[in-house]
C-alpha cells in the first residue's frame, strides 16, 4: 500500500546525519593517527588517503603498551579499576535486580522507579554529591569520627584509588541494573517450578536454572558498563585529580586538552576503540553461542 | 577429632541453611531486601544531600548552618545562580542545547526508525548496524571525532554552540531510533493495512493511523533527549568554545573540586526540578494518550521503552 520508495526516503536524512557526523569524524581520527606532523608548526597533519598513511607514529604509541613503557602502567591501572568497578557493581546489582525481579511483590513499581530515579539525575551532579559527602569535613569522615573507626580519617579526595573505584561503581551501577532487572524478568518462572518439583534445592534451581539463564544479560550489563568506564576522565578528575590516579581517558584528555601531540592521543583514542570493538565482539560471539546452546 | 566431626556437618547444615534462607525463590528473602533498600538509600541519599546543601543558608558545602529557601537560587546579589553570569549562563546553554535536541533529533529519528523498521535491503540492515554504534562508542571517542573533524576537515564549523548542537543530536538520535522502532514492532501493521482496505491513501494512514499509535514513543523519545541532553558533559565539552558554552555540567565540573558554593548545588538542583517536572508531565501525558491501554500496561511500556535503552 506505501510506495516502495518511501522507506529509504524516510531513512534517508537520518542514515546522511549519521555518515556525516559519525562515520567521518570517527575517520578523521584515523586520518590523525596516521597522518604526519607539520615540521615547524608541530600540529597534526591528517593523512586523508589510505594511500598517505604512515603508520610509524601510531606504532610507536602501540609500543608504549608493552610491560614497562609509558602506557602500560595506566592501562594496567584503569583495567584493574574497571575490574575492580564491574565486580563490586556485579555484587550490588545483582542482588538488587534479583530480589526486585522476583520477590518485591506490592513495591515492586516503586523499587524500579527508584532504581531509574539516578537516571533522571545528571551523572556530574551525583559525582558532586560524593565529593560532598566525602570531603575532609564531609558526612563520610564526620561518621568515622563520631564512630571511632579510624583517629586519622583518610584523604578521600587527592589520588585515593578507593575513591575512584567507590565513584565508578557509584556512577555506573544504576546503568548495570536495569538491564539486568529486564533480563532476570525475562526468566520463565515455570522453569523454577520444574527444577523445585524435580527435587532441587532453592539454592539449586537458583545455581542451576537462574544463574545460567542469566548469563547474558550479566554479560551485556556488564559491557554496558564497562565500555564506557574505559573511557572515563571525569570521574577520576572530580574525585581525585592526580596523576597518581589518571585513567586512559585522562590520558587521551591530556593530549587533546593542553597536551603537545594531538596525534598520539588520536592514536591512542583509536587503540581504546580497537580493544572495546575487540570486548564487544566478544560479547556477541558469547550471546551468540548462548542462543544456539539454547536452541538445541 | 570428635568435636570436629560433630560440628562439621552441624555448621555445613548451618550454612546450608543460610545459603537456602538467601536464595530461596518463595521464602521471605530478608537478606535481599535488606541489600536492595540500603543500595536504594545509598544510591539517593548523596543527591538529596546535595539539594539540601542549596538550600544552606551559609556558604559550606558540608556544614549545615541554617535554611535558606532562596539565597543561592537568586537571594545572593553577587554568588546565587541568577546573579552569576557564568550559572546562569550554563543554565541557559543547557536548555538551549536540550531544546535544539529535541526538536531535530525526534524528527530524525522517527522518521529513521520507520524507514529502517520497513525498508529491507542489504543498505537497511547495514544502516541498522551503523545506527547502533554511536550507542556502544565511549563518549570521549566520539569527542575527539568531532574535534578533530571540525579542526581539520568541516573547518566551517566552529567549535561552539552549533558544533555542540550537532554532536548533542548524533548521540541522542540512536536512542530515539530504538524507543519507536520498539512501538512500531508491537503496533504490527495491521492497522494501517486495515485503513488502507477502507480507502485511506498512504498519506492518510501515515497521518491518521501510525502517527497518533506512535504519539506515546515519541513522548518518550522527548523525554530522553532532553534527559541526556542535559546531563550530558563529554561532547558538550569537547566541541566548546570556552567559558561562554559552558553548560551546567561543565560548570559542576569545572567547580567541584576548585572551593565551591553551595550555588552550584543550585544549580544542579535546578536540573533536578527540571527533570522531575518534565518526567512528570511525560507521565500524565502518556497516561492520556495510552488510556484505552491498562494502566499497569502503560507503566510497563515506559519502563520497557527505558528497558530496551539499556540493552
């Protein structure tokens, strides 16, 4: 009944927007990367051609990230905090988003409208909120005092990983939830029954049919999370602003923000996508697995 | 050897029963909702800290020394978010910006997600990969894209508001592409088919049948490119061109760490109210429009559409 023609031509401004203003800005940072360097000026000449692209300087920032080179120590650092934020939010979350899927009865509208609730609220905002509260008179060092924990309460707010790590999770956790929430409702309940009618133990059907038909949503809330966490330079700057505790994002910030090569950080923007490219591929080829596992 | 042989199945049984009291599926899970209250506290509590604090009738940030309603929203004559050039500035950028969003990226994107939803050819579906990436991209890759294309390539665009509006519009029209591409799959097609059997033309049954279906995913899509738009920092910082296209989480940003008054906490309350206002008018809204659907149904579509955001 429509004419043929009318959905590519409704796709069409927004398929241009998207080449305009996506594919080729992200093409410029190859140009960058692999363009050369204007001899008197030192500012970045991007090589457009593929034909023109000199991979000399690109390869040396690549080497940068082997063991003991000038890269290597803040890419270790900001997998190990990612890693330390995913596993924390994992714990939290996943609790969280079972108990709502699942048992929260009468509250359960309530509990997922508050889980949304930081959505709705600017993620600069939160992260001002935590300075806040853990600034040296803040509310954090006003309880250790008054409970005596510690006589010396810690300096939060200047190069403390734990603070980095505590505002990543803070930040990212509500991002990891809702995604799992949706997948954990995904779970047919009559699964459950089975695995109890069979003789399992609750803890068993939990083992053994919740958790596996979980997998992937655990899986891609965890990408969700993490693709953006390694990418992060805000964070750590709001809640520690030292170099002791610069992330790959500040890396590239620095070079961009301030820094002298541009180029580097274009190369070094384009290795942080080639590994994430590289983290969700891998994440689909396990979604994938999983479905045909499931289908057979 | 005796004591430990007889307290060793005695404290499996205790675990076991412990592990059985958190993970059984129809038992009270006490433990599981002590963990998700005190994560919904913590999660919450720090904001509310931060709005109390604009209401602070001195100048900490973490002292509390009396009530104040007005003095850092538009009381102080030199430090309050009305007075301050700058706050109020970012918060006119912010607006502006989220305003400019909404109204081209909306557009754009339904008309997108009822092109690609439709159109089948080896194009379509590779347009629905390229339409998903801005999605997966850390921001700050997307930040240096536009930067440097603006610097060497659209050399015709400054960094400035127009630049900020354009890369405002790239990250937001993904979202709205899979918000009414959602409501489209659960529409199906029958209706239109049924309008064009009783002699609608396309036209007709374009304005007439899928527009008005489409209304409540559209009301959604609003909501959530105001929603980023206004809390988004990393491309509205990379393409600005300094202290004039300051947004308001430019201005957190910049003033978190460097001795602030409780004016920023205004400010960011401000973005709150914003946000709660708008939301609640999206709610009733979209109640008035879905209500020959279940109400429960209704709710569910909003936080399905805010669900499929996610994945």
């Amino acid at each position: 009944m429509y004419p043929k023609w009318l959905w590519p031509a409704l796709a069409a401004a927004g398929i241009l927007w998207l080449v305009l203003l996506f594919l080729v800005p992200f093409y410029a940072i190859i140009g960058v990367a692999f363009g050369g360097v204007d001899p008197i000026f030192q500012n970045p000449v991007p090589a457009w051609s593929p034909w023109h692209w000199d991979f000399a300087s690109a390869i040396d920032t690549l080497k940068g990230f082997l063991p003991q080179h000038e890269y290597w120590r803040v890419f270790l650092r900001t997998a190990e905090y990612v890693a330390a934020a995913l596993t924390a939010s994992l714990l939290i979350g996943y609790p969280v988003a079972y108990y709502v899927s699942r048992h929260a009865r009468r509250t359960k509208a309530l509990l997922v409208a508050l889980l949304v609730l930081p959505f709705w609220v600017s993620y600069l905002m939160r992260m001002l909120a935590w300075v806040n509260l853990f600034a040296p008179s803040g509310l954090v060092n006003e309880v250790l005092a008054v409970t005596r924990l510690t006589t010396q309460p810690p300096d939060w707010l200047n190069g403390n990983p734990v603070s980095v790590i505590l505002a990543l999770v803070y930040g990212y956790v509500p991002y990891l939830i809702v995604p799992l929430l949706a997948a954990l409702d995904r779970i047919d309940q009559s699964l459950l029954e089975a695995a109890r009618d069979l003789g399992a133990s609750p803890w068993q059907a939990f083992v053994h049919v919740t958790l596996p038909l979980s997998k992937t949503g655990i899986l891609g809330a965890s990408v969700i999370i993490a693709l953006p966490m390694f990418g992060d330079y805000y964070t750590p700057n709001v809640v520690s602003g030292s170099p002791l505790t610069s992330m790959l994002g500040n890396q590239i910030d620095i070079f961009f923000h301030g820094g002298p090569q541009p180029s580097v950080g274009a190369s070094l923007t384009l290795i942080l996508t080639l590994f994430l490219a590289g983290l969700t591929a891998y994440y689909m080829v396990a979604v994938a697995r999983a479905h045909r596992e499931g289908e057979r | 050897m005796s004591a430990g042989a007889a307290s060793s199945p005695r404290a499996r049984s205790l675990a076991r029963r412990a592990l059985d009291w958190i993970a059984n599926p129809w038992g009270k899970p006490r433990f599981l909702l002590l963990v998700t209250w005190a994560y919904v506290g913590v999660s919450i509590l720090p904001v509310l800290v931060a709005i109390q604090f604009s209401f602070n009738a001195g100048r900490s940030m973490t002292a509390w020394q009396g009530f104040s309603l007005t003095r850092w929203y538009f009381g102080d004559p030199v430090y309050s978010v009305w007075h301050d050039p700058s706050l109020r500035h970012a918060l006119i950028q912010s607006l502006k910006l989220a305003g400019f969003d909404m109204v081209i990226a909306t557009p754009l994107g339904v008309m997108l997600a009822i092109g690609l939803s439709r159109w089948r050819s080896v194009a379509a579906s590779m347009s629905n990969f390229l339409m998903l990436l801005p999605m997966v991209t850390p921001e700050i890759v997307m930040g240096v894209a536009f930067y440097l294309v603006i610097l060497h390539l659209y050399t015709f665009i400054h960094p400035g508001t127009f630049a900020q509006a354009l890369g405002h519009v790239t990250f937001s029209l993904s979202y709205v592409v899979v918000i009414v591409r959602g409501r489209l799959v659960s529409i199906g097609r029958q209706y239109e088919e049924a309008a064009a059997d009783l002699g609608a033309t396309p036209w007709e049954s374009m304005r007439y049948v899928l527009l008005p279906l489409l209304l409540p995913a559209i009301l959604s899509s609003l909501m959530i490119v105001f929603a980023i738009s206004i809390d988004d920092f990393v491309i509205s910082q990379w393409l600005s061109c300094g202290a004039g296209c300051d947004t308001i989480p430019i201005r957190i940003y910049g003033s978190a760490r460097a001795g602030p008054l409780p004016a920023v906490n205004a400010l960011a309350a401000l973005m709150v109210y914003f946000t709660v206002i708008a939301l609640g008018i999206a709610y009733l809204l979209f109640r008035f429009l879905t209500r020959g659907e279940r109400a429960d149904r209704s709710t569910r579509l909003l936080v399905g559409d805010m669900a499929a955001l996610e994945m």
